[in-house]
C-alpha cells in the first residue's frame, strides 16, 4: 500500500505541477516608460505629484477591481429583448452589472472629465486622462469604446459653444455617476462607412420648432446603442421633400436616445451584431423612424463638423491598440521569469528575451507617438503654439490612430506566442486581446523585407487579414493624411520638418552620445522630403507615405525621450535599436519605383482568373 500511496496520477490526484499564472502588473507603476514620459511633459512638481499618485491608485485599482470586471463583460455580452411578455416592442439592450459599473467607475475616476475640467489646465488634465484611459482600456471590458464617442462628442459641442446644449456638455463631462452621459456617433449606413458624403440616406424633415427635425434612417453599425445620445448625419429636405445629395448636403444633429418617459425617441433596434470581437460592445442596426433631433451645425458642413468627434475618437482608438500591446508585453515579460522550459526560466533565453525586447520597443514606439499627439490635443486646447501644434495635430492624429492599430495586431499576436499554448486558451482572457484589437497587415518595417526580396504584391495578398475598421480604414487615413497635406498646402510637412529637425538638434546639444541615432533619422527626414519634392506622392503611395512619416516621428521622439533628464538607460537602447532597423526612405519609394506596379499591374494581379 506505500507503494501506492507513491503514485501521483490517480483520482482525484491530477499531477502535483501546475502552471504559474502570469501576473497582471500595476499598468502605471509597471510600465517605466510612461512614468518617464509623464514626468518630462509635466514639468510642474504639484501637478505630476498629483497625478501620479492618482495614477498608481487607478492602476492597483485596475487589477484588483476594474480587471474582473473587464472579464465578466466578456462573459456576460449584451442581448436585445425586442419584445415584452404582452407582445410590446421595447427594444431592450440588456447589460451585464459589470457593463453598468463600468459606467460608474469612468465617472468616478473621471475618464473624461479629466479632459475639460482639469485644475492644472488642459495639457496636464489630457496627459493624465489618456494616461488613465490608456491603463483602463485593456481591462476595461471594451467601456473604453463608448468613452471615446462620449469624448468626442464632448469636444464637439465644446467647440460648436452651443447654449442649447450645455445640459448635455454638463453630463458628458461629469465626475458624478447618477449624471453622467455616454454618447454614440452614428455615422456609417449602409451604403458606405467610409464613403459618407454618398452613403448617408438618413433625411431631417423639419418640424414647427426652430432648429428641430425628424430623422428618418437607417444606421448600419452603431456601437453605443445603450448611450444617453448621439451625434449623427443626414440630409435636410425641403418643403417638397428635396435632399441634396454628396457630402455638402449633410449636416451634423443631435439627438437624445430616450424620450423624458424612458422609451426610445422612435428608435427601434433591429438587430446587436454577431462580430469577430468586440464581443463586449452592444453593436447594433437603428432604424430611426422619426427621431426628434436638433440641427447643430451649418447647413451642408455635416462632416466637417463632426470631424472634431472624429480626431477625439481616432486618439482614443490609438490609446487602445498601444494599450493592448502593453498589456500582452507585461504579461509576457512576467510569464518569462515563471515558465522554465528545459530546466531553466525562459527569461535566460536570449533568443526569447529578444522577442520581449521586439515587442517591449515596439510598445514603447507607439506609446511615443500616442503621447505625442495627447501633448498636442493639449497644447491646441490650452493656447500655446496654437497653429504650429494645430497643423502637426492634424496630420499626426490619422497617422498615428493607423500605425498603432496596425502594429497592434502582430505584436499582439507574437506576445501570445510568448504565452505558449496557454495564450491561445480562452478563460486565460488572453485571446480576447487579439480578438479585440484592430488591425491587421504588417507596417513597413516589415513590410519593407518583402520590398527588399521583390515580393511585394505576392506577401502583401498572402498576409491580409482584418483591417482596422472602425474610426477610419487604413487607405481612409492615409488618404485623410494626404488631404491634410493638400488642405495646408504643403504647409503641414513644412512644419513637421522644422520641429522634428529642431527636436534632434536640441536632443543631441543635451546628450552629444545621440548624435548618430539623431543622424539616421534626420537623414531619413531629409530623404522623405527630397522624395516629396521630387515625386508627387500619388494616392496609391498615401499608406507608405503615412507609415514613413509614423516611423520617422517615432524615431524622433525616442531620441528626444532618450536625451530627457527623465531618461533612463532602456531609452537610449530604445532609441539605438529603432533608428537601426528603421528602412531607409529611398529603398522605400525607390522599391515601389524600380517594381513599376502600375495600377494594371495591380489589378492583373488581383482579378487573375476572375469571373464576376
Ligand atoms: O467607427 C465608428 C465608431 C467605432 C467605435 C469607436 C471606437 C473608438 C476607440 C475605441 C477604443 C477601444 S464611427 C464611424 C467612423 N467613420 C469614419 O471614420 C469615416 C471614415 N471616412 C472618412 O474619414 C472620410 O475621409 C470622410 C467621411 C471624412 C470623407 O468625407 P468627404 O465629405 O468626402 O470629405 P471632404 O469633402 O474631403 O471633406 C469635407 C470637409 C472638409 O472641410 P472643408 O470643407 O472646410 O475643406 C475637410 O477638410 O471635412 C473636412 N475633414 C476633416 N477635417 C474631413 N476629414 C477631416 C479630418 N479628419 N479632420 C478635419
Ligand atoms: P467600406 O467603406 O465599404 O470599405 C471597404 C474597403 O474599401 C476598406 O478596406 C477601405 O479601406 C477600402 N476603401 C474604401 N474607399 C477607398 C478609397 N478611396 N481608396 C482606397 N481604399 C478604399 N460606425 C459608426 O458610425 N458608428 C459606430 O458606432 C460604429 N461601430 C462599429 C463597430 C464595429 C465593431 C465595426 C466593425 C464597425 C463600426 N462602425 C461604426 C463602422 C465603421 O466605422 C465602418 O465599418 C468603417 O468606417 C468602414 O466602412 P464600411 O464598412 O462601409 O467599409
């Protein structure tokens, strides 16, 4: 019987190993670089003691408390009850409790009052709210989504100054949760998301009351159908019920979601959609059948106008996609010390400490750039500098919401490889990361391995994938980059060069050790203009273009991050390895030149064998 007792597989005994869970770290304290960061943009000692007191609270806050909750919405997604018992059509959106918790906590913690209503102004209040979105948006069970619309919605009515509308302003930017707001920006029909000018069919009829209409549509993909409002598009008809059709004949509305008894305001919600992730988020199809809304731009200047929601969200969406990859490489880094594979912690590969280090510098590259452009949001809001930082606003903020979404996906990706097997098993709540985030093709610089072998076409086909859709396709931005070149008139590259150049030269006169790393990229930044002057660059190089002008900024701002007193010796070695591995301009174009894939080219390619 005592050898028996020696035998470690029999019921109940399942085996006396079992595996270390990788532990999830404070997102603030454990992420270094974003302490540096914060403390080198925030120069006021009272202002950063503040915030990062309240920033390490929020992130113990988010493992012990907000994370579990982020977990049950995954669980728990949302239904449509369309009907009652009795038969009456209610259109129900029925959310779990950690759903509506989260609604709380973002009020509670101030996710978006932070932004308008800060003590120290508007840059340091835009810091420390991305910081604390950027921590809450991994754990956040996809809440995140609904706060970007909120805040951009905010922002909006901000600068329309509108006093109809200062109750809603009121709400979306309250710290207290029995008044606070969410809202939806319901733009995509289905005609066309990205195509809004042609899709939107939505029609205001005018009522007796001044400056309100009836909304008549249908909205293909709304993400917040549970918000208090909305801001959204349609066509204002005329006394015999003519529309103008394009772009110019939309106009920005805003509407609340419930009338004063708690129905919809003549919204019926026709179906939540079955998606690939995102499982969190009640997604639906409206039917808007006559809902009251008010007219609150000009006339036909609908898209313009909600462009200012559009640069919010589209800053929001990059603060997730980075926030994704750093929760997946903190999760990696730690399962490294746990996991012993042959006898040893995986941690004392070099080669598997390499692949950290791959995903740890690519974190830290489009955290660079996220932070970049929250500085800008801040500096335009608080005054200073206020056209320079406006132009560089506006053509950084496409470049940087399409550049994190796309590296998002394969480093996500790589961290799970980092996991082994237990990456890719679902109550882990690992694969969920990569499910939700969105993105998909390869950026450049990996992109540029397949320019270097002469693949290009055959690797770019092979690798699709899904496209980070919503808030703007990747083409969508890389063209919205060259219409912000255009609009400026070459203005915007002009002054991206003078402040990138000036930032180098200031980096290397602190820390002379940088002026090879300062060397590279302002050589690339030299080269990238050359090619600009030289060639018009033509709608089919917009995305190589957009990622070109992400890459050199990043260098640029890891440089300056480098030579910073806040710098710590991991940025210098940030700073080295990216300007090492970033491709050089003239392989870039040079490689779509020498190719010649001229759009038949393209399209040869891709109809081969097509019958239609
Ligand atoms: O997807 C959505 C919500 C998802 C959930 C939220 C997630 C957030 C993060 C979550 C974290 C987990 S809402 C739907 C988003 N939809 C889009 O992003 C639409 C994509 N399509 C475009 O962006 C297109 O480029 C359009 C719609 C803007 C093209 O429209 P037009 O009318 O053809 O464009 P135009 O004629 O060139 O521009 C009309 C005016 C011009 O101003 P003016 O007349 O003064 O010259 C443009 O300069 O609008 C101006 N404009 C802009 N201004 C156009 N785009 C911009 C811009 N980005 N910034 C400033
Ligand atoms: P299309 O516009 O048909 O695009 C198809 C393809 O064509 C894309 O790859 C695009 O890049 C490419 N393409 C189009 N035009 C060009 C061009 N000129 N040059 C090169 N390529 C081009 N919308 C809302 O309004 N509110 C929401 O709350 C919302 N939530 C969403 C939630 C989810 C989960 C998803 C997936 C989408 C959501 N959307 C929402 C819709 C989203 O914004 C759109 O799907 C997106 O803008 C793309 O529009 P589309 O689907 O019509 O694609």
């Amino acid at each position: 019987s005592n050898q028996m007792r020696k035998i470690p597989f029999r019921h109940p005994e399942i085996g006396t190993f079992f595996q270390a869970q990788p532990k999830l770290e404070n997102p603030y304290l454990g992420d270094g670089l974003l302490q540096r960061l914060l403390r080198r943009l925030v120069p006021d000692d009272e202002a950063y003691n503040e915030m990062h007191h309240d920033l390490a609270k929020f992130g113990e806050r988010i493992c012990k408390e907000i994370d579990p909750l982020g977990e049950e919405c995954e669980k728990s997604p949302p239904q449509l009850v369309q009907y009652d018992p009795w038969g009456n059509r209610i259109d129900d959106i029925v959310t779990c409790g950690a759903w509506k918790r989260m609604k709380d906590i973002s009020a509670e913690e101030k996710l978006i009052a932070l932004g308008y209503k800060s003590a120290h102004g508007p840059m340091v209040g835009r810091l420390h709210q991305f910081a604390k979105l950027f921590m809450f948006s991994p754990a956040s069970g996809l809440y995140s989504c609904p706060l970007a619309m909120t805040d951009g919605a905010a922002k909006s009515i901000k600068v329309l100054n509108c006093d109809s509308l200062k109750y809603a302003y009121d709400n979306l930017t309250s710290a207290d949760p029995s008044q606070f707001w969410t809202s939806g920006q319901w733009m995509t029909e289905r005609r066309g998301g990205s195509d809004v000018g042609t899709g939107t069919e939505t029609v205001a009829i005018p009522t007796d009351e001044e400056g309100k209409f009836r909304l008549h549509g249908y909205k293909w993909f709304s993400s917040a159908t549970d918000s208090d409002m909305a801001l959204t598009l349609a066509r204002i008809a005329d006394s015999d019920g003519v529309v103008k059709p394009g772009s110019s004949g939309l106009s920005m509305f805003f509407l609340k979601t419930r009338k004063p008894n708690g129905t919809l305001n003549n919204i019926q919600v026709m179906k939540l959609k079955n998606k690939l992730g995102t499982r969190q988020l009640p997604t639906g199809e409206l039917l808007l059948d006559g809902a009251e809304a008010e007219l609150v731009s000009s006339q036909g200047r609908g898209v313009a106008s909600i462009s200012q929601m559009l640069t919010i969200t589209r800053i929001h969406n990059g603060a997730a996609s980075t926030a994704y990859m750093r929760r997946i490489t903190s999760l990696a880094r730690d399962y490294s010390k746990r996991r012993v594979c042959f006898g040893v912690p995986i941690s004392k590969y070099p080669l598997h400490v390499d692949t950290l280090a791959t995903l740890e510098l690519n974190t830290r590259a489009c955290t660079s750039l996220l932070f970049e452009v929250v500085r800008l949001l801040g500096s335009t809001e608080e005054g200073s500098h206020e056209v320079e930082d406006q132009l560089l606003l506006r053509l950084l903020s496409p470049i940087m919401k399409l550049y994190t979404g796309k590296l998002c996906v394969p480093t996500v990706s790589e961290g799970i490889e980092c996991i082994g097997g237990q990456g890719y098993i679902e109550d882990t709540g690992i694969p969920k990361i990569l499910r939700d985030a969105q993105a998909s093709r390869f950026p450049s610089r990996i992109l540029l391995e397949s320019l270097k072998s002469n693949k290009l076409m055959e690797n770019d086909r092979n690798r699709g994938a899904v496209t980070p859709i919503w808030e703007g396709t990747t083409n969508i931005l890389s063209l919205d980059v060259l219409r912000a070149i255009g609009k400026s008139k070459g203005d915007v590259l002009k002054v991206w060069e003078n402040s990138l150049s000036r930032r180098l030269t200031n980096s290397v006169t602190s820390k002379p050790e940088l002026a090879r790393v300062a060397g590279t990229i302002s050589s690339e930044l030299t080269q990238l203009s050359t090619v600009l002057q030289q060639q018009m660059v033509h709608e089919r190089s917009a995305r190589l273009l957009a990622f070109s002008l992400a890459e050199i900024t990043i260098g640029m701002l890891l440089t300056e991050q480098a030579a910073g007193a806040t710098a710590s010796k991991s940025d210098i070695i940030a700073a080295t390895r990216w300007a090492s591995q970033i491709p050089s301009i003239r392989e870039r174009f040079g490689a779509l030149e020498h190719e010649k894939i001229a759009e038949e080219a393209s399209s040869e390619l891709v109809f081969d064998c097509y019958s239609g």
